[in-house]
C-alpha cells in the first residue's frame, strides 16, 4: 500500500513539474504568426499580436497587445487596441499535434473606434471581407484548413467604444463596455449581452440574438435583443445637438429588432426635465411616450407609425416620417391632442417657453391642438390651430390692464378672467410666432378678435376688436343695441401684456351712429379725456 502511494506521489509530482516546464519548453510565440495570419483573413483587416505566452493551468495563450487595423478608407489609426487578449485553447492537440484549436477568447480593456461616413457607411461593415490590409511577414501555408469562425465564449471587459457620424462635433463615447457572446459562429445566431456606461450620463444594457453574420456588409447582420437606456443626459451625450433647444434625461425600456435592412425599435420613454425648444426651462413634470419606430438603413429615414405622448392623464398623438441628411435631421410629424386637460398641461408651459402674464395662472378647462410639424431639428416650424374652452386666466388684473376701456364700456371688472372659448391659428418658427383668426369668448367683457405676433424674446404686435357687452357707461350714450366695439392693440411683452385702446378708432366707429346733440357732446368729451385736452372755459 505504502509502495502504491509513493508511486502516486512520483506521478503527481511529475505531472507538477511537466506543468510548470511545458511553458519553458514550448515558446507559444511559434504559433503568432499563424494566429495573426488566420485572424487577418478571418476578419479582412491586418491583425497585430504581442508576446504570447503558454498558460497550461489556465488552458490558454495570451498577448500582451492586440491591434486590428481600420478600414483604410476611414482611418490609418486602429480599429481596435487593447493591452490584453487571452486566447482559451484546447491543450492537448496543442501539446502533442500543435494544433491550435480556439475556445474561448477574451479582450480586456479594448479602444474600439466606431465611424459613419457621410453616406451612411460604417467602419466595421467590411470586417470579415476580402482584407486591404499588406500580407503578414509569415502567412499560413497554403494547405492550412480554413479558419475556424466558431468559439464557445468571446468576451469584452472594462471597453471603451468611440462612436463618430457624419457632422458631430465629438463622438458619443461608451465607457465600461462588457460584452459577452456564447457560441458564436458565423453561419448561425448566437446569443450575445452588453453592458456600457454612456459618457455624459446614462446606462446601456442590450440582450439578445445576433446572426448569422452578413459576409457582405456586418452592419446588416440580422439581430434582436431587449433594450434599456436609464438615466441618459440627451445634450451632454450628444444623442441630441444642443442647439435644437431640445433636452432632458430619459430612460428607454423596449427591444430592437434588424432584418439587416429595416430596425425596428418600439417601447416607452420616460422623460425628466423636458426642454423642448430654445428658451425653455426644464418642466417638473415627467413625461411618457409610447412609441414604435420603422427606420430605413438603406434610404437613411424612417417613420414613426404609432406615437402617443402621456402627460399625466392628457395624452396626444404623434406621427410622422423623419430623414437625415449628414448631421441634419429633417423632420415631418404631427401632433394631435384632443380634450387634453388643462390642468396637466400648465407644467408644461415653461419646456415651451409659453410665458403667461406676471403672477397668471391657468386653471381648468380643455385644450384642442392639430399642429404640422415639419424642417430641421434646430429650425423646426410648426403650424395648425389650437382651441381652449372654459378656463380660467387667474390672478391676471384684466381691470388695470384694461382701465380705459372698461371705463368707456362700463364692463364689469375682476381679478380673475373666465373664457368660455379661445381659438386661433398658428404659424411658429425659431424667430417668430404669428397667430392669426384669434377669436375669444370672455365672461363678462364679450367677444375679442384679431391678430399679430410674437417674437422670440416675447415682445407682442396685436391688432385687436372687442365687441364689449354694454353696461351702462359712457359707450351706451352712444351705443343704442347693448353692446360696443373697440379696436386695441396689445403691445409689450407675454409677462407684462400692454392694452393700448385706439381713440381715434374708438371715435370714427361711433360718430356713425351719431343721432343727436347730445350724442355728440358726449363724444367730444369722451375724445377730450382721453387725448388730454382741456375743456373751454
């Protein structure tokens, strides 16, 4: 028994020492060249290896640096660099056949540079074709079988991938890249899952199948796989330019689909601190949107057939189709909101940029809106009409801003505004924002018309009538059917609105109907006051 455990421990030991020797014994670097040579043909790119080593306990070969050219017709800088790649083998036909037969492989800490041309070319689609790059010093002999494209693991760790289109002015950058794909081949699907963190804030994961792999273009390699974006800043990330006045954080919960030609991509979209045109101030309320996207890769458009925008309880619909042209992205949707309460609407005035008069609020009520929204991100224009019945303009001091008139009317005043209904239409672009076929009903004050505009820091050009409900002041002297009509405009700003009647216009409406001396010594009087001038002695 005893001689039986000498015996195994002999073993042991030799089998120990043939482990820690093979290392010494077998130089891996023999088999770089061949490694570098199946790799450049496999991907179609020049394929550079550091110093190999053997590790037998760990089944493996790694290399101190790994490079992968770009396309040359992109870049003369890598594609990919990394500091690290180990390469899982089978040891034994190895050892014994030096056969190099590939299980598993794993980058660590990659540098992967991603670029679009302006045609809408990626950099990685010619991966896997005929290579452009210069022959290896020591290609594979010419009885060596093919490259074996199948591998039970690959594996992404701690990566970093640079994203870069046409017209941007920094890429996207994706910090933390973990990716892991289990059984990949190229002529079947595999399943693959990645991880990242967005630079500028936010979080990547996808999770799904991917393949087989389309030998002519990679870009169009057939996929699907769950989608999560949480917490993305849209501006400091560069999904959204800056100077569209469009922002906020979001967070995408969905799936994507590519038959290699169309992507699919559908889900929910929530959104914080909303900004959605120049001027804006980020809403405290979120928002949701439910959405199904169509995109073309080939004609570089798409269409958003299903779009519904929750605010609170209100909701609208949004549709449309959307272009890019280089770094523009041309837009052409609609927007339609029928009945949507007011009350769920007020927080999103200040995204808007809708300023309403100091101290105002609306309260109550439905707004109705049909708008085209059509043009560049950053140079949108948008037009329709818009309609708000039976809501209430609170803590607006119609009476002072409307003294003169109310005075001449003899209108009951108050604190408070109450429209039974509010229409008009609408023409908005970057500059200015004209309305025209303004027509409102007030409680207590009667029926307004007109038109004009507003720029865009506010400041307002109305040309305005007000047929007043007549109650009993000095308009009635002159007025025999109840009511008054008065021309005025409304100048200032949308904070600080200025009501400016106009006299003369006020004067020539009603000496028309002029009947009486009396009549026209009240008009006389009215048009003294106003204009200042002094009564004869």
């Amino acid at each position: 028994m005893k001689r039986v455990a000498r015996v195994f421990a002999v073993l042991v030991v030799l089998l120990l020492v043939v482990a820690i020797s093979l290392p010494f014994l077998i130089d891996a670097n023999q088999f770089r060249p061949r490694l570098e040579a199946e790799l450049t043909k496999a991907l179609g790119r020049d394929v550079k290896l550091g110093d190999l080593k053997l590790s037998i306990l760990s089944g493996g070969v790694t290399a101190t640096d790994l490079s992968i050219a770009d396309d040359p017709a992109f870049s003369k800088t890598a594609f990919v660099s990394a500091k690290s790649l180990a390469v899982g083998v089978e040891l034994q036909p190895l050892i014994f056949s030096k056969k190099l037969n590939v299980t598993a492989i794993t980058i660590d800490r990659p540098e992967i540079s991603l670029i679009q041309s302006a045609a809408g070319v990626w950099n990685f689609s010619s991966l896997g074709g005929k290579s452009s790059a210069p022959k290896t010093a020591d290609p594979p002999p010419s009885n060596s079988p093919p490259p074996d494209l199948s591998v039970k693991l690959v594996k992404i760790t701690g990566g970093r991938i640079s994203l870069k289109k046409p017209g941007d002015p920094q890429p996207q950058v994706l910090d933390k890249v973990s990716l892991e794909v289990k059984d990949f081949s190229a002529a079947s699907s595999f399943p693959f899952s990645l991880a990242a963190t967005i630079q500028g804030g936010g979080d990547l994961k996808l999770d799904g199948k991917a393949g087989p792999l389309d030998s002519a273009d990679l870009a169009a390699t057939p996929f699907q796989a769950n989608l999560k974006l949480s917490s993305v800043d849209l501006v400091p990330t560069g999904f959204v330019r800056a100077s569209t006045g469009f922002g906020g954080v979001v967070s995408i919960d969905g799936s994507v689909a590519s038959n290699g030609r169309a992507i699919q991509v559908k889900g929910a979209i929530k959104a914080d601190k909303l900004k959605i045109v120049k001027g804006g101030t980020p809403a405290r309320k979120p928002v949701a949107f439910d959405f199904t996207l169509n995109h073309d890769t080939l004609k570089h458009s798409g269409t958003l057939s299903s779009g519904v925008v929750h605010i609170g309880s209100a909701q609208a619909a949004l549709t449309g189709t959307y272009r890019l042209e280089g770094a523009e992205t041309l837009l052409n949707m609609k927007l339609a909101a029928p009945s949507m309460a007011v009350s769920e609407l007020v927080e999103m005035l200040p995204p808007l940029d809708v300023v309403l008069p100091n101290g105002s609020s609306l309260q109550g009520g439905t707004l109705t809106t049909n708008l085209a929204v059509e043009g560049p991100s950053d140079k949108l224009v948008a037009a329709g009409s818009l309609a708000i019945k039976n809501t209430k303009l609170a803590g607006f001091d119609l009476g002072s801003k409307l003294k003169t008139i109310a005075t001449i009317a003899g209108i009951k005043v108050a604190r408070d505004t109450d429209f039974q209904n509010l229409s008009a239409d609408v023409h908005s672009d970057p500059a200015v924002t004209r309305v025209e076929n303004i027509s409102v009903t007030a409680t207590d004050i009667g029926e307004l018309t007109g038109a004009g505009s507003m720029t865009a820091a506010h400041a307002l050009d109305f040309k305005m009538r007000a047929k007043l409900r007549n109650s009993g002041g000095v308009m009635s002297i002159v007025s025999t059917k109840g009511e008054a009509t008065i021309p005025f405009s409304i100048q200032g700003t949308s904070s600080d609105p200025k009501f400016v009647p106009d006299v003369r216009g006020i004067a020539t409406e009603q000496l028309k109907s002029l009947t009486s001396p009396e009549t026209g010594k009240a008009v006389d009087g009215i048009i003294n006051g106003l204009f200042g001038r002094k009564k004869p002695n």
